[in-house]
C-alpha cells in the first residue's frame, strides 16, 4: 500500500505542476526561466494531446485533459492495490 501512496503523492503532485503551467502560460513570458523549466516538464506529456485535441480559439484544453487522464490513472493504480491486499 506504500506504493500506491507514493504513487498517488507523485501524480497529485504532477496535476499541480500541469496546474501551475496553464495558469502561467496565460500570465509569464515563454522566456522565463521558471515557465521553461515547467514546460519542460510538461510538455512530452501535452504535445500527443495537442496533436489530437485541436485549440479552441485561444483556449488550450490539453491541460485539463491531461489532469483528466491523470485521475484516471490514479485511480486505476489505487483500484487494482486494493484489490490486491
């Protein structure tokens, strides 16, 4: 069950990161060093979404599909420890 925790900290922790990137897309300079960073991070995860998922004006929905996803996932990997034990 430890796992399980671990990896629910790290995707919760994961969905904030993916948070704080939209949130500073919108007000932070691409140039940024912190903004680069995050995107960095981000990014390999939202670029095969955004391939699928087309922009809506200005709006960018990758972001809330890819937490979307991560739910998803965590609650699977949660689903299939407990059952387990």
């Amino acid at each position: 069950m430890l796992l399980a925790q671990i990896i629910h900290r790290l995707i919760q922790f994961f969905v904030l990161v993916v948070l704080i990137q939209a949130i500073l897309s919108y007000f932070v300079d691409p140039y940024n060093p912190v903004r680069r960073w995050i995107d960095r991070l981000v990014n390999p995860f939202l670029v095969p979404i955004r391939r699928v998922l087309p922009t809506v004006g200005i709006f960018d929905f990758s972001p809330l599909v890819l937490i979307i996803l991560l739910q998803i996932l965590d609650a699977i990997i949660i689903w299939i420890f407990t059952s387990l034990l």
